[in-house]
C-alpha cells in the first residue's frame, strides 16, 4: 500500500482473504521448521517471562478508577504514560528513525486527547473479555465475526500517538487470550509468510507501507485492527495444531504470546530483508561498498 491511499477494498474481499490465508497455510509448514530447530518451549518460556513482566503494568495503567481521577487534571495523564505506559515509553526512547515522527506528534498533543481514547480502549477491553469464549473466538469464519470493527473508529485513538498498534500492545498487555499483539514483526510476517504477494492490488502488498518520494519501505502501521485480528486468529490456529504435533502444550490463555514468540521468529528469519526495505537510496549510497 502506498503512503496516503486507502486500503483497496479488494483487501477486505472473502475471495482475496481465502488467497491470503491458503499462501500463509502453504508457506507456514517451513517456518515452523526453523522454529522447531530453535527449541519452542525455550522460545515460549522466555515470551512468557517478558509478557508477565509488563502485564501488571498495563492492568494499572488502563484500570478505569485510575483514569477517572485524571478527570480533573487530564494534563498529567500525558506525563503518566509517558513513564508509566509500556509501549508509549518504548516509543518515545526508540532511536528507530521512524520513532522521530512519533515523538512529536507525542510532544504536540493534549493529555485530554490521549486520555480519552486510553478510557475507550480500556472500557472496551473489559467488555470484550467479559464476554469473550474460545470456542467461538476460534470458530470465527469471518473477520467481522471478531467484533474488533470498533477499534477502527476515531475516538478508539489518537492521531500520530495512538494508533493501531499502540492500540494493540495495550489490550494484548493486558488480555494475551483474546488479543493478538500487532506488533511490528506480527505485520512483517503476514508478508513474508504470504509469500511477499500483492495479489493482485494496484499498489503493492496490504501488509508493507510504501513511501515512493523517500524510496522506504515499512510494515503497515495503518492496517486494520479487524483485518489483522482474523488473519492473526487463523495462523495462531495454524500454531495450535503445529504445537501439537511436536508434543508442546497450547494454553488458550495464553495463545497470543505464542502466536507473538512465532511472529517474532518469522521477523528474525527476514531481518537483513526488513532492514533493506527500511533504507532509502540515500542510506545506500553512504555505505563504503556502494
């Protein structure tokens, strides 16, 4: 997709998410290889480890009694996600390039704008766990059978500082059984695990963000939270049976860290080519062998 078009309405078609899905199903098994070789119960033991050590986190920051007291005073609530929010503080400290822009779209907003989706998120984070069942979260033939359309709306997030991902990494922080972690790697692996296809969009693959006037190449980190969250669904389903199959246990209340452990390997595989899609023609031309 390129910067400042909308996803093709192609995208949300059965049709081409059958392709999609069949791809990533065909492509999966020699993955899965690669993560075999890496021992999973290792891999998973130390996802486990980092998740709970932020999980705490996430449940004190999104707890509705502490955001009502910041009502009143909605100016410090910026100042408290700036140092007590997981993902904005890793934000804000990324020396990532891309991570420029976010600082200050962070620096330029109101605490009142961030706190009000922050409230939206954590409302609808409750609910959806309350009234969340695996059977039928694992039966979903349809992405808007999820019920994660709503995410999609405004008032779910803040432009430049809360978007899709953020959005993400606050209810998976919080909710590992009923939310996927749409993290970088999670966005760059749909691509490669489809087989780098754009099939058949104008404007190349759903999953990259193409920035022709800079000739860079990033993850989509506009993609749709209901799109990401089926596709998401469905390879975590494909990971349940591979999981199986090699004698290692699968506990629903905590699919999505497995699913994340299995999207950061898929990441580690293409680190040299994420890194080649990241540079721009300028980046290349500075080094010595050019």
């Amino acid at each position: 997709m390129i910067r400042g078009k909308e996803l093709e309405e192609q995208t949300y078609q059965p049709n081409h998410i059958e392709k999609v899905l069949a791809d990533i199903e065909d492509n999966f098994p020699r993955y899965f290889a690669g993560f075999v070789e890496k021992q999973p119960r290792l891999l998973f033991d130390t996802a486990f480890r980092s998740y709970f050590s932020e999980q705490d986190r996430y449940r004190d920051y999104l707890d509705l009694e502490a955001l009502q007291e910041y009502e009143n005073d909605p100016g410090a609530f910026k100042a408290h996600s700036k140092g007590k929010c997981p993902i904005i503080r890793r934000c804000l400290q990324s020396r990532d390039e891309a991570m420029k822009s976010y600082r200050r779209a962070f620096n330029s907003t109101s605490g009142r704008d961030m706190l009000n989706p922050v409230r939206k998120l954590s409302e609808f984070g409750k609910a959806y766990a309350a009234n969340f069942n695996d059977d039928s979260h694992e039966s979903a033939e349809t992405y808007t059978s999820l019920g994660l359309d709503v995410l999609n709306q405004g008032e779910y997030g803040c432009v430049g500082v809360i978007g899709y991902g953020i959005q993400s990494s606050m209810l998976y922080g919080l909710y590992p059984r009923e939310f996927a972690h749409r993290s970088q790697m999670a966005i760059w692996s749909l691509y490669f695990l489809s087989g780098r296809k754009d099939f058949g969009l104008r404007d190349a693959s759903e999953f990259l963000m193409v920035h022709p006037d800079e000739g860079t190449c990033e993850q989509n980190y506009f993609y749709p939270a209901d799109l990401f969250g089926f596709y998401a669904l469905k390879l975590s389903l494909m990971l349940k049976d591979a999981m199986s199959s090699v004698g290692v246990r699968f506990e629903p209340s905590r699919r999505y860290i497995y699913l994340s452990a299995f999207c950061d390997h898929v990441g580690e595989v293409h680190r040299n080519d994420i890194q080649t899609f990241k540079r721009n023609s300028q980046d290349v031309e500075g080094q010595p062998w050019f």
